[in-house]
C-alpha cells in the first residue's frame, strides 16, 4: 500500500498490482481483498485507476476459487485485470463482463496478428512483449483497431528470456519464475568446472570480479518517450512491485516529468537521469526498442544493484508550528547530517537540527527501522515526502 500510494502521490494515473493470490510476484507484499478496495477508492479519488494482475501460469487446480477470487476483485473496485493465460481470460469474461481486460506482457505480443486476436477476444489493452523494436510497435499500431491500446514497459529489470518463458529459477532452485517465485539466478556470478575436478573453477571474463553472463542491464527509456509515443505507446508502465516505496516515488516523479516535458513539445530534463540514478539500479539499456542490444544489453561485471543514495525516511505529518516534523525511519542518520527531501514539486535540502521520540525524549540518531520519530530541521515538509542521505 505505501508503494501503492507513492506512485500516485509521484505522478503515475494508474497502478498495476496483485493480490494474495496469482500474480507475478509471489514474495510482493501484495493486497488483500480489503486494502484493494481501498486502494480503487483512493485512486479513484484521484482520477486514477487500479490494475490488477491476474498473470501467473495456471494449473488446474489454480482454477478452484478464481471465480470467487474475480468476484472479490470486481467488487474491490478494481479497473482492469491484467492475464496471460486464455482460461483466465475467459473466467474474468464470464464473472466480470464489465470490467476491462489487458493482455500481459508474459503473453508475448509481438506482432499486429496476435494484438488482433486478444482484440477479437475483448482484450482492451494489450501490454506488449518487452523484445519488440519501436519499428515493430509502429508496425503492430498501423495493422490493430485504433480501440486496441498498446502499453509497453519503459522502466526496470529485463529477463535474459522471452519474458514468461524463463526456466533458469525453476531450474536451479525450484522457484518458478513464471509462477511468481523467481529467485533471480540470472543476477548470479557463474564459472566453469570440469567434471572431476570439482573444486576447480575457470572464470569466464578476465574481471576479477568474476562475470555475470546471464545479468540483463535494467530498461530506462526516460530520454526517449517521444520515440515511445510516436510508435503508437498509450501507456507506459514502470515495474516496481518489489521495489521500495522510495524507488516508487523517485521514479514515477522522473518519468512524470519527462512525459509531461514530451508531450509539451519541451526538451529532456538531463537532472532526471541523476533523478533515476539516486533510486538506484544496475547499468541501463534502451532494451530492443532500437533494435537488439546483444552484449550491450548485459551487465556482465556487476549483479547487484548499486545506490548512491540510502532513503532514510518517511514524513508522517506535516512540519508543526515548532518546526519538528513526525516521520517513520527507514535508514540510519543522526543529528547534524544533510538529507534530501524528496516531495512531488520537487527536492529540497535539509539540515537535521535534532530528533526526539514522539514523547519528546531527544535522541542524537535514528537507528531503529520503522520507529517513529520527529526530526527539526531547515525545511517544511508534508506527508509521504520520503527523505533520503547521500552514501
Ligand atoms: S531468472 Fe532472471 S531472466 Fe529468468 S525470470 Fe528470473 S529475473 Fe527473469
């Protein structure tokens, strides 16, 4: 819920989750059935949507309770489903008939054929496969009825598979990735062993730091929108259901910036590349859009993701009279230390004067996760702003 609401507070119109049950991320802090209703009320108080994802690999027995589960959903208020499979499909269709279906990206649309099909089946939306070029989405556009929307993702992690085709987790650790479990072994350091000589290992890169060749750089396409929306792009779709809150916010707010900037005809803000630096990331990659990245699409020295910022923070209440202001901790600071307060208008600089528990006790650090404090400092702050420490 607290990523839920800082993607809309950051600037997203819509907002793509799952529940309990079902989606793609089985170890997301995903929503009940309650905090869904509330979620649809919250946006929709807003003027914006929620989207539910729908879009696991089903077996027969996933089948026993999903009509139940539809209903539940339906009723929470929710805007669209997101599936892949066509039974589920045609599950929401028989329970659901009013509420809008999107295609997922783990279907693989990758061609005008396909887009027509899920058409043809009362898809409204398809998301497109993440492997198509802007000359093959400029393509799929010209030969789909205009009603067809066409989503794509713009930002996050890339899959060395045809996404919704990867067995490397499955594999390897028994945590399917296309059952929302995926454990990431693409993100690994790999070497060679010979049979017999079990502790032996050759390296495959001559990087002391070993190689990661299976590692995909992250998808950023914040510089090219306009490309995006030229190709027949309605919706661009940032992926963040394992990120934190701050992650959220820090990239929504970039990419609102700079679709807002496109689509006034206004130039690219380069600032909003340090924007996406600060949520932190692996190397970046244009993905396919302009045509295969091969070996430029791998981070092949590095697997983890690097952040030269720690988020600290999150206000809780507006800035008092007296100039403290309740927040909830999320990362060691101290009295004395600079930070950054990340809001939707903008960042600002702060200066921490002094902490005390919310009885006033006067504290010299913050180092409890989740405790709730009050800072003073130099500036004035609201609810959700996020603060965040240079590392
Ligand atoms: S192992 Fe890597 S490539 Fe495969 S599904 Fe998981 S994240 Fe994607």
């Amino acid at each position: 819920m607290e990523s839920l609401v800082a993607a809309a507070d950051f600037g997203a119109d819509a907002v793509y989750a799952a529940g309990k049950a079902y989606g793609l991320r089985a170890f997301a802090d995903n929503l009940t059935t309650d905090e869904m209703a509330k979620a649809a009320a919250l946006l929709h108080s807003r003027n914006k949507r929620l989207y539910i994802a729908l879009n696991a690999v089903f077996h027969p027995a996933d089948f026993r309770g999903l009509e139940a589960y539809v209903s539940s959903i339906a009723e929470a208020g929710a805007d669209a489903f997101i599936v892949t499979d066509p039974g589920v499909m045609a599950t929401v269709k028989r329970i659901a008939p009013h509420i809008p279906i999107h295609i997922s990206t783990q279907a693989n649309t990758t061609n005008a054929q396909s887009a027509r099909f899920w058409h043809e089946q009362g898809a409204s939306r398809v998301i497109l496969a993440r492997e198509l070029s802007l000359a093959e989405i400029a393509d799929i556009r010209a030969n789909t009825p205009k009603e067809l929307e066409l989503e794509a993702f713009v930002h996050g992690a890339m899959c060395i598979a045809y996404s919704g085709r990867c067995l490397l987790s499955g594999v390897l650790t028994g945590r399917s990735g296309n059952g929302g479990a995926c454990a990431q072994p693409c993100r690994w350091e790999y070497r060679i062993s010979e049979k017999g000589y079990p502790d032996e290992y050759f390296p495959i890169s001559s990087d002391e730091r070993g190689t990661y060749v299976l590692n995909s750089k992250d998808l950023c396409m914040i510089e090219h929108l306009k490309d995006m929306i030229d190709a027949g792009i309605v919706s661009l779709k940032i992926e963040g259901r394992m990120k934190s809150a701050y992650y959220v916010a820090c990239v929504t707010r970039a990419y609102r910036r700079a679709l807002d900037d496109a689509l006034a005809g206004r130039p690219f803000d380069k600032n909003l590349l340090e924007e996406i630096d600060k949520a932190g990331s692996r190397a970046y990659t244009t993905g396919f859009f302009y045509g295969n990245p091969r070996e430029q699409g791998q981070d092949t020295v590095r697997g983890k993701v690097e952040r030269t910022y720690d988020f600290v923070g999150v206000v809780k209440a507006p800035t008092g009279e007296d100039g403290w202001t309740l927040f909830e901790q999320r990362g060691k600071f101290c009295v004395g230390d600079s930070l950054e307060v990340l809001s939707p208008d903008g960042v600002a600089e702060m200066k921490v004067v002094g902490l005390m528990t919310p009885d006033g006790e006067q504290r010299e650090c913050a180092p409890h996760p989740k405790e709730m404090l009050k800072v003073l400092s130099t500036g004035r702050m609201k609810p959700g702003d996020m603060l965040r420490k240079k590392r």
